[in-house]
C-alpha cells in the first residue's frame, strides 16, 4: 500500500500526529490519539481486529475541501 499524506493537524508541531493520509487503494489511512476511556469506548461495537482514534476537525477538514 502507497500511502500520501494529506494533512497533519496544527497542534501537532514537529510531529505528524493526528494526520491524514490516502492510500492507492481508495481509502484513508488515519493517525491519531487512541481513544481508552472506557465509556467512550461503551457507545462503540470495535471488534478485535480494529480500534478507534480521535483526530482534530482540521486533519479531517483537508478531505471535504477537495470533495
């Protein structure tokens, strides 16, 4: 998979988290916080092989300005 990065949020200085990137397969990949609080993680059904992140709204804002 080629991933191309789209955008990192403003609050993350000299690293790249959260960021946001697309793959050559026609998804996303994102990079974010991991979400461990538990009644957060109550309101969701992950199954085993997945897991949750939180990403700022400017990361995810990059998408909808070229769509």
């Amino acid at each position: 998979m080629k991933l191309t990065f789209i955008r990192k949020t403003r609050l993350s200085g000299d690293s790249n988290c959260p960021s946001l990137y697309r793959t050559d397969r026609g998804t996303f990949v994102v990079q974010g916080w991991r979400v461990t609080d538990p009644e957060t993680l109550a309101q969701l059904d992950i199954p085993a092989h997945e897991t949750v992140v939180e990403v700022p709204e400017d990361v995810l804002a990059e998408i909808a300005k070229h769509h």
